[in-house]
C-alpha cells in the first residue's frame, strides 16, 4: 500500500528539506536538489493522510486514493523519480546529497515493490485501520493550528471517509488475509468511531452554525459507514480470512533489504543476532548473581555455567524483578511516574543535555492497539514546537487475571 514507503519519510523529509535550503556546489546537486524539492512538493497528493503526519498541511482535507487508479498514479510519480534520480551523477554529488539520493532511491523502490509485488493492499486491513485512525487523530492530536481550521479538515475527511472504506473493502482479498490481521481489525475498527466522540464531539461548539451542521452532517454518515465496515469485517472478513502470515523466503528477503537498507543478508543479520543474544545473557547472568548473591533460595551459581545453569540463575533474578509490578489499571500511571524520575535523575546527573520538546505519556488510541505496547509518536519534521507522545496500551479490560499476570510479569 502507498503508505507503506511514507511513514518511515520522517528523516527523509527533514534532510531534503536541509539539502534544498543548502548552497548547491556542483550542477549534479542542484539537479538533486530540485529534485528533493519536487518531491517534498507533490508527495502529499499522493498521501495526505502521510503529509498531515510529517507537517505537510495543504492536505488536510483531503484522503488517500486507495483505488487501483489512485495506486497507479502513486506508483507511476515514485517510478518517474527514480528516472530522474537515475539521470543524476551521484558521484558528482556532495556527501550529503550522497546520503539523501540513496535513501530517497530506496524509499522509492520500496514504494514500488509494495505496490506491485508485496501487494499488502490486498491482505492487510491492519494498515487500512491504522491510516483511517490517523486521517483523523492526526488533526487533532496537536495544536498546529487553530481548533476551527483543523475541525474543517476533519469535516472534510470525514465526508471522504465512506469512499475511503468503500476502497479498502473492494482492496482486500478475504482469503489472502491472515486470520491474525483480521481479528485485529476487528478490534481497531470501532477505534475511529472512539475517536469521533472523544476528540471530535465535544468541540463542535466552537464552530459557526453553518460548519457546525456540515460537520455534524459528516460524523453521522460516518458513523454509519464505520458501523457497516465493521459489519463487513465480522461478517465477510473474518470468517474467510484463510491467509498465510508468514510471507515466504523471496518476499522477506526482499522486503529485509528494502526495511533495512542494508546489503546484509538474513543470515549474517541472524549470526549478529545470535553472538548478541549471547553477550547479553552473559551481562544478564554476572548481574542476575549480584542479585541473587546471599539468599539461601538461589540455584547454584558458577563462574563457568552451563547453559542450563545459567538459564536457571537468570530466571531466578528475573522472579525477583516480576515480582514489582503495578496494579492492572496502574501501567499508565507508572509509565508518568517513571518518566518524571529518570528526567530527574539524568539532568541530577548531567548525562546527556534533556531537550525542550515537551513529552506526553498518554493512552493508546483505539485504533492503535492490539500491535505494540508502547509506541513513541514524534510530531512531523516539518511541524515546530508541537509535542512527542509516548502512548501507552492499557490492559484490555476482558483480560482473565492469569493474562494480565503474566504481561505485566514481562513488561
């Protein structure tokens, strides 16, 4: 899907947008240069929802084109700047643009290849969920411009929201989707209609009476669009959702080389992978009998362990550290509580320089769980002074008490 290659864009944008704003030394980087300018101009048409997200705000009323027209044309303007970056010396090139060329290059490619080879338009809701979510928590998230400006923008995407889960149904091949990806749309889906009532409704107020009755107008068929998407997901989606989650060698090979942009094979990746792991637990297990040093329960603890010693030892340490833990609803909080002591503590201790962005911890929005804990959600490099949120998932309140132990034991 095309927002595959524009949300990891974020250091992309903010160097092109250095580069271009820089002197231009030789012919090669000013033809780079435009090119960077071409791009931060025109990549927004092609996912404002993206463009919103990265401080590109003169798409804010508008979504993305999922139809098969719509990933053409994405398709086709990724291709035509990869010819043009072709025709580019990059040997003549500063080391900068040298950097940037090659990362813009890869983006490009990566764009290309999700489209029409990795194909996950047609077997991931979950990116479908995650992008109708964020048209909107993305408007109101952060205070970039003034509340009634940005409650247009939502009215307006708001309006384009039952042609935008029109194209996502007509996308999906309920048999290609795994049943994993379908369970969780699921669960995310009714996240937008959460984010409607809970950042959306109670601010309608500060509109004039003609924006007022639009934007009303545009939460109600919403509203009913998002509750019949739901009922496509329980009804047609889930039940058929026959997929396999595992994308094969060829793909994750490919799509290996493209995440990381590095040379280096799955293997020498996996043998780094491995020598690491064992470093790490040998760090583990020297602080695991610091722990453990005196008391009369812990196993045996040789210089030399075995394998079976050491995991033995490790496991030991770590049931002392499972042991604190907050309280089911207390995660949130003492993720807060943390933050305040660890800033305290690193400026006491003059480690490192604290920046000035301000930080939020907050609650995961609906329509993010159910994938990762905790994630950090840093404003666009192209937005000023806006704040950092580091969102937190709460427990899932149906959780049996043997569940929530065991994550709040690991977490």
């Amino acid at each position: 899907m095309q927002s595959t290659w524009y949300r990891p864009l974020l250091v992309l944008v903010l160097t092109l947008a250095a580069a271009v704003a820089a002197a231009t030394p030789t012919a090669e980087d000013a033809k780079f240069e435009a090119l960077g300018q071409r791009f931060l101009d025109e990549f927004g048409r092609y996912s404002p929802v993206y463009a919103t997200a990265l401080g590109d705000h003169r798409f804010d009323g508008d979504l993305d084109d999922l139809s098969p027209a719509g990933r053409a044309r994405s398709a086709a303007f990724a291709r035509d700047l990869m010819r043009q970056l072709s025709a580019i010396d990059r040997q003549e090139l500063s080391r900068a643009n040298q950097v940037d060329a090659a990362m813009l290059e890869n983006q490009l490619r990566y764009s290309v290849w999700s489209e029409e080879k990795f194909r996950d338009w047609s077997w991931d809701p979950l990116s479908y969920t995650q992008l109708a979510g964020q048209a909107l928590y993305g408007l109101l998230a952060r205070d970039y411009a003034p509340l009634p400006e940005r409650l247009r923008s939502v009215t307006s995407r708001l309006e384009k929201l039952p042609l935008l889960l029109e194209q996502m149904r007509a996308n999906l091949v309920p048999g290609r989707v795994p049943s994993i990806h379908a369970e969780t749309a699921v669960k995310q889906n009714p996240g937008l209609l959460s984010l409607v009532d809970e950042l959306v409704v109670p601010n309608v107020g500060v509109l004039p009476e003609a924006d007022r009755v639009r934007l009303e107008r545009a939460i109600e068929r919403a509203r009913a669009a998002v509750q019949q998407h739901q009922q496509w997901l329980e009804k047609e989606l889930l039940p058929n959702a026959k997929g396999e989650f595992r994308i094969g060698r060829e793909l994750y090979d490919e799509k290996l080389a493209l995440a990381l942009m590095s040379p280096l094979s799955r293997q020498q990746i996996r043998s780094r992978a491995e020598a690491e792991v064992k470093r790490v637990r040998a760090e583990m297990y020297a602080t695991a009998r610091q722990a453990l040093a005196g008391r009369e329960d812990a196993p045996p603890m040789p210089e030399s362990p075995s394998p079976a010693e050491q995991q033995a030892v490790i496991a030991a340490a770590l049931e002392l550290a499972y042991a604190e833990r907050p309280a089911r609803d207390g995660v949130v909080p003492l993720a807060r509580q943390t933050l305040e002591e660890t800033t305290a503590f690193v400026r006491e201790k003059g480690f490192v320089t604290m920046p000035d962005e301000p930080l939020e911890i907050i609650v995961m929005p609906e329509f993010q769980r159910g994938v990762a804990v905790a994630y950090c959600d840093s404003p666009g490099p192209l937005d000023k002074g806006q704040r950092t949120f580091y969102a937190v998932s709460p427990i899932p309140e149906d959780w049996q008490q043997s569940k929530v132990d065991s994550f709040l034991r690991e977490y």
